[in-house]
C-alpha cells in the first residue's frame, strides 16, 4: 500500500500548493542502455570519463544535433509514447572493502511504475495552467555538480538526495523527495539500507527565455529564488534573470542494495561502500542531463490540462512490453558489469583530476583532497587526448613529489 500512499500525499502536496489545475506526471523509462557517452558535457567523446544509464528515446548518440530529436528518434523507452527525449544519471557501483573491486548495483523498479527494465521514473510539474512554458527543441540542461563533495547546506531544500527505505516495497516511502529529515539525506546513506534506496535528481524550473543550452549546460536556467525543492518549490517565485517558469523535471532512480546490506560487506572505518561511475563517494555529486524531445506541443498540453500521473487524456501510452524493445546499441564495448578491478574510464578520470594540477608525471601519487586516498598515476596518457573540463574537478586533487 505504500504505492498508494505516497501518490495519495504528492496529490496532496500539489493540490494544497496551487489549486485544481496543478499538473504532475508520473511515468516509467526503462534503460535503453548503459554507456560510456554524455552528448551534453562530453560531445563527440566515445568514450566519456564516466558510465551513464540513459532512458528515453533512441535518438541518443554521442553527438546530438540541437534540432528536433523527436523527429530523429523511432522509439522511446517511456510510456508516455511523445516522450523521445532522453534522460541520463551516473550508476553507483559498490567497492568491496576485502578486494577493493567494484561491482554495479543493480536499479529496481520504482513504485507503481509496472514492468520497466531497471531505468528511471520520470515527473513533470507545474503548479496550473498556462503557468509554465514547456521546452523548445533543441534544450538541455544539467542539474547538480559532479565535482561536489560537501553538502550544500540548503536544509531540505536540496536538487539531490537519497532516500534509504525501511524495509522491502519502499516502505517509508511517505514524505515529498528530499523532505524526510529521518530516511532523507544529501549525500549516500550512512547505514544500510534495509529496502534500498532511491535517488532523487531534481532540475531548475526557472529559464531566462532565451538559451536552448549554454557552455556549462547550467547558465540559461535557475531555481527559484526560496532554492531548489521537490514538488512545492514549483509555487515559487523566478529571479528576473530568468523568469520564465519551467515545468519541474525531477527523476527518481531506485537501486537494489540487498547484496551489499551485510555488515561484513561494509567497511569497518564507519565508511559506506557505495560509489558513483564519476568516482564519487559521497554522493553530493550526484547529476543529471536532459535533453528535450516531446513531440509538438504534448508537454504543454500535460501540463496545461491538469494531467497527473499517468492519467492525461493529451497524451498516447504505450506498454512496458513495447516500450522495453527501444534500445540503443553500445557505442563503447566494454565490461560494465562483473567485478570489476577500475571503474570503467578509470584512467580517464585519474588525468582529468591530474589535469587540474598541471601535467603529472606517471608515477605521482596524488590525493583527493576530501578522502586523502592516494592514487597513482599510472598510464602515459597525453591531456589532449582526455576531455578536459577544469570547472566539474576543479580543486579535488593534490599531488605530491613533483
Ligand atoms: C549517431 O551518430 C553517428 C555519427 O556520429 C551516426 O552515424 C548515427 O546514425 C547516429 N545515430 C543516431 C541514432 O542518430
Ligand atoms: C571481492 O569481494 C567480493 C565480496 O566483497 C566478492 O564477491 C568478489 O568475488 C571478490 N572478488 C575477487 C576478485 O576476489
């Protein structure tokens, strides 16, 4: 009943906040697969420094042209059948304290989603009609900061967070996202989990009207001026610098913890064993990417006729059955899954971070800062053959013996 519940409260939330006319989809995507690619952050890069799960339509490629991808796209993993546009979050993987390998941790299907492969649950909000303005073709935008270790100290009021569940068929499932100030927490949960747990990525609601992306994919959008939040923030005001109300795109990713709960497969330094595919162990860093692509005006019209969960009589549904079949070839080959002894992309990463402090030397032992783990560097790679992006590793990395 837990399903019930918590949809009974989102109604709730919404409907206190702005009235009648508030709209919130809610819809499952399946994986259309698991990659080493991000056309956002990292275009034209095969492979990326770090492995993404992808949901959504399979116009998805490493290069995405800033053009209608609903027109590019042949099918989605959505249910929502105008929905081709794609979302994409880092995988956690857990790190073996006995072994130091990492494994992936399988996502299981949210709450009343239905028969999904792994993938995401997907909101939609706005607080009524004709009070947010659906994407243009052709957006994008970037929430969270992968480069952040520390909390951000918005109390409650946070674009990401975990929430570890009580027990099986996410029980405790009942407050809005990110508002439980007990199951609730910015970075990775501290304690097993006994039911798994589920991570929330919110995105910015605000635009300045004008910018389909901007360098750092963050620029052209904004929260409202109380912060980010789940649902409720919706009601809140925009800055002048970008004052045009987006509809809240929020995703939700469950993951199935339950070979990893027992006490002796966590480490005994109090520490959690749990990492992001971007080398994060901590959780705040903790992102997502989104690409537009509903087809014509459909988003709008969800979104303008109070459509809420998957009851909206604009849109066409498709079946889980139907829906699992859009898939998109890998475009790098290599093992995701198993024990394994790096994360994948591993080395690209150790170089980003090197890339910050200057050239390093194969063989410098540097540290990041926040863990004071030292790591070696260990392959002769040259910095122009690894994306560079100073702003998302800035800071993390200090090395030694030069
Ligand atoms: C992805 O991009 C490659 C070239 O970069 C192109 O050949 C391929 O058709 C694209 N796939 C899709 C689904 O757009
Ligand atoms: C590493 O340890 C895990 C348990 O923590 C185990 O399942 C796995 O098989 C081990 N791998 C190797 C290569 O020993």
């Amino acid at each position: 009943m837990a399903s019930l519940l918590s949809l009974i409260s989102l109604v709730g939330v919404a409907q206190a906040q702005f009235g009648g006319g508030s709209a919130m989809l809610r819809f499952g995507c399946s994986n259309i697969v698991i990659d080493r690619i991000d056309p956002l952050v990292d275009p034209g890069k095969i492979p990326s420094p770090h492995v993404h799960q992808i949901i959504g339509g399979d116009a998805f490629n490493a290069t995405m042209p800033m053009s209608d991808i609903s027109e590019i796209a042949k099918c989605t993993s959505c249910t929502f059948e105008e929905d081709f546009s794609n979302y994409w979050t880092a995988n956690v993987y857990y790190k073996s304290p006995k072994n130091g390998t990492y494994k992936r941790v399988p996502i299981m299907v949210n709450d009343a989603i239905g028969a999904a492969n792994g993938g995401m649950t997907v909101y939609y909000s706005s607080p009524g009609k004709g009070q947010t303005t659906a994407f243009k073709p052709g957006f994008r935008m970037f929430s969270g900061n992968a480069a952040r270790r520390t909390p951000t100290n918005l109390g409650r009021r946070t674009q990401s967070c975990f929430r570890c569940y009580d027990g099986p068929n996410f029980q405790g499932n009942i407050m809005s996202p990110c508002f439980d100030p007990v199951r609730d927490t910015e970075g990775f949960p501290a304690k097993p989990c006994p039911g798994g747990w589920r991570s929330s990525v919110i995105f910015p609601i605000c635009w300045d009207g004008k910018n389909l992306d901007t360098p750092n994919h963050v620029d052209h959008v904004a929260d409202p001026v109380d912060g980010p939040a789940s649902f409720t923030s919706m009601g809140g005001k925009c800055p002048a610098s970008h004052p045009v109300k987006i509809p809240q795109v929020h995703l939700e990713i469950v993951w199935d913890t339950s070979a990893f709960n027992k006490k002796e497969d966590w480490p005994t330094d109090g520490t959690q064993p749990f990492v992001l595919s971007h080398g994060d162990t901590t959780g705040y860093g903790q992102h997502g990417d989104y690409v537009f692509g509903w087809k014509g005006d459909s988003l709008q019209q969800a979104m303008d006729n109070a459509c809420f969960a998957t009851n909206c009589r604009q849109l066409k549904s498709q079946t889980f059955a139907k829906a699992n079949q859009c898939v998109v070839k890998n475009a790098v080959k290599e093992n995701n899954d198993g024990w394994l002894q790096t994360l994948p992309g591993a080395l690209a990463q150790l170089f980003l971070l090197d890339a910050d402090v200057g050239c390093v030397p194969v063989g410098t032992i540097c540290a990041e800062i926040t863990r004071q783990e030292p790591v070696k560097a260990t392959h002769p790679l040259h910095r122009s053959e690894i994306p560079f992006r100073p702003q998302a590793y800035a800071g993390r990395l200090r090395c030694y013996g030069r």
